[in-house]
C-alpha cells in the first residue's frame, strides 16, 4: 500500500542570533532617537532662553533710558520752567512706568523675579513722587529755590538708589546671558554629538536589521530547502517500497523497469522544484570475455561484490538499480554534474582496487545532468552517450554530459 504524506511544511521560529540582533537594532534605535530628541529639545530651549533675556535687558536699558531723561527734564524746569519741560517729564514717567510694567510681565511668576520687580516699581513710585512733588515747591518758592531743591538730599538718594536698583538687575541679567552664551556652547556641542550619534547608530541599526532579516531569510530557505529535500527522499522511498518486488535476483538491485518508473518519478519532482537531477551509468569493461574465460559463476560473483560495492560509494538517498547484463545505473536526486562526477570518480577507483575472484576488473562511468528538464528519456541518452565515448575513448575512465533540455519542445 502506497505510504501516505503529510506535507505541512518547514516550521519557523525566531533563531537566538536574530532575536539579538533584532535586541541590539532596537538598542540602537532607542539611543540615536533619545539623542536626537535630547539635542533638539536643547537648541530650541536655548533659543528660546536667550530671545526672552534680550527681551527683558532691552526693557530695563530702554527703562533706564526713559527715567534718567525724566530726571534730566526735571532738573531743566527746576532751572528754566519752561512747559516743554515739564511735559517732557510727564511723558518720560508714563514710559517708564510703561517700560517697568512690561518688565514685570516678562518676568512672570517667578517669586524671585517678581520681588526685585516690585522693589524697582517701588523705587519709581517714590521717586516719582519725591520728583512731582520738588517740582510743586518750584512752584511756590521760586526760581532763587530751585538750585536748593534739585540737589535735595533724599531726592537724590532716591535717584541714587533706582539707578542703583537698575544696574544691579541689569547686571544680573547681563551675566545670565553671559553664562548663558558658555552653555549654549556646549549645547551645540552636545546637539552635534547626538546627530553624530544618530547616523552612526542609525547605520549600525540598519546594517544589523539587514544582516538579521538576510540571515533570518537564508534560515528560512535552509528549512524549506531540507523540507523539500526530505519530502523528495519519502517520495522516492515511498516508490521504492512500491517497487520492492521488482528486484534484480543477482544483485539485489531494482530492475531495469523499476528504474524507469524511479527515474520518470524524479523527473517529474525535479521539473516542478526546479532542482538538479544527475545519474551515472557504470558498465564493467569487457565482461563478455570475463564470462567467456572464467565462467558463469564468476561473472555472478562479480556482478554482487560490483553491486555492493556501488551501494558503498554512493549516498543512501541515491537509487542504484541493475540496467542491463554489464551496466548499472545511480539516480541522484538534488546532485549537481560536478558531484555527481567526483562519486563516479570514487566508484571507478574502487572498482579498479578492488579484489575480484581470479581477474582484474575495471568499469566505464557516464555521468549525465539535465538542468531544464522535459523528457527523462533524454537524460538517460545523454548518460549513455558519455559511458559509450568512455569505452571508445580506453575504457576503465568517467565521462561526464551536462544536458541542457527546453521547457517545452
């Protein structure tokens, strides 16, 4: 009874290589984002550091600006009372009280930045206050007053003490950005170290991942490759198990009518997988005479220990079957010429070394591959083709037959 199949294919699962190469490319990939994000995020904070700070010195330089021209208007109308004066006084106070509440609002909630901001809104108020109030007395006293009362002690404290005040946290400004402008160095630094992080990373991530999905490919097709190999060896042990009573009782070798059905059956396997398929053909040189001379019984004996002998030199998954009275013939599956050949080699020198009962013997091999494969029948000429010009050509030597045949003809 023909030997059922069950074809469910190769099974595949992640290889220990892969899984840490695939490990090491996710790795690597981690790195080179986290570095990049880390960098960017760095520049476009430090941009934003530095555009603020200039925003908040060039309010407190225009609002310094702003009160020492107050102060400097004030001082002319205490001396001329001229009403341009005193108007641009007043419009120097509402600027910078202006300039001083847009400082403020720079500054946000930071306790700290709103405590030196109230201190400066403090000094301006009273300062103000003192000034508008020195101008008043001008009023009433006089200009022989003025003089006196520009120059008055706490007036000019309070000037003192809001210049004072605005330097200080100019200052205090200046030197942040001061040492700002050092760390921004070395964020560009570091931006610069993670981009050259990222694209070496980024290229070692991509060659692993290559390199892991190549290697993860040729496993696959390995597997498939021995599936394939192993389901075409059941298929031809299921054939022979078919043909086991077709024996040639000398040798114990399949017969010339089980060999064709074999090899029309690996035709067939090796046309549809696209696989090499070689035979070779061995005939034992000048056997008539052996018989002829030495006898029935010793051309039996010979054709056993040459039978045996085949089966020793050849691969268990090759087909050696008795083709005629002085040949034999090997099937093999998946063999390349060159392989195929080297076997015959082996087998011939084998032969020749042997020990055979009261002669010398010695064997012609034909080795024969279709690569496109129609007609079996076509094979088998060509391997007959190359044993006949190895008898022609001194016998006891191998001869081999690459044969190229159409898809379709």
């Amino acid at each position: 009874m023909p030997l059922k199949t069950h074809d469910q294919g190769p099974r595949y699962s992640w290889s220990a290589g892969f899984s840490w190469t695939f490990a090491i490319c996710a790795a690597f990939g981690l790195v080179s984002g986290l570095g990049l994000i880390v960098g960017v995020k760095r520049i476009f904070d430090s941009d934003k550091f530095e555009r603020h700070n200039f925003d908040v010195v060039g309010r407190l330089e225009e609002t310094r600006s702003s009160f020492r021209s107050a102060v400097s208007n004030m001082r002319a109308y205490m001396l001329a009372p001229d009403p341009a004066h005193q108007q641009a006084y007043i419009a120097d106070c509402d600027l910078t009280h202006s300039q001083l509440d847009q400082y403020t609002d720079l500054l946000g909630d930071d306790p700290e930045a709103s405590s030196e901001s109230s201190k400066l809104n403090s000094d301006l108020n009273a300062l103000t206050s003192a000034m508008n109030a020195t101008m008043g007395f001008r009023s009433d006293y006089g200009g022989a007053a003025a003089p006196k009362l520009s120059e008055d002690p706490s007036l000019t404290r309070l000037i003192g003490t809001m210049e004072t005040d605005l330097g200080a946290q100019l200052s205090q400004h200046n030197n942040q950005l001061d040492l700002h402008r050092d760390l921004r160095q070395d964020d560009f630094l570091l931006t610069e170290i993670a981009f050259a992080c990222t694209m070496f990373f980024g290229s070692v991530t991509l060659a692993l991942a290559a390199i892991g999905v190549r290697t993860e490919i040729a496993r696959r097709e390995a597997a498939e490759s021995k599936h394939e190999s192993a389901k075409q060896d059941l298929l031809t042990a299921q054939a022979m198990l078919e043909l086991s009573d077709q024996k040639d009782p000398e040798t114990g070798l399949m017969n010339r009518e089980a060999f064709e059905q074999i090899l029309e059956q690996e035709y067939a396997i090796a046309f549809k997988s696209r696989n090499v398929l070689s035979i070779v053909i061995m005939d034992i040189d000048q056997f008539a005479q052996i018989r002829d001379v030495k006898g029935p019984e010793t051309c039996e004996i010979v054709l056993r220990q040459a039978a045996a002998l085949i089966k020793d030199c050849f691969r268990g998954g090759d087909v050696a079957c008795r083709y005629s009275d002085t040949e034999f013939v090997v099937i093999m599956p998946r063999t390349p010429l060159q392989n195929a050949t080297t076997a015959a080699e082996r087998a011939r020198s084998n032969v020749e070394k042997a020990k055979w009962p009261h002669c010398n013997i010695t064997a012609s091999f034909g080795v024969a591959q279709a690569d496109f494969l129609k007609d079996h029948r076509e094979l088998m000429s060509r391997a007959e083709q190359a044993v006949d010009y190895a008898r022609r050509t001194g016998r006891n030597r191998v001869t081999a037959i690459r044969a190229y045949l159409p898809l379709s003809a």
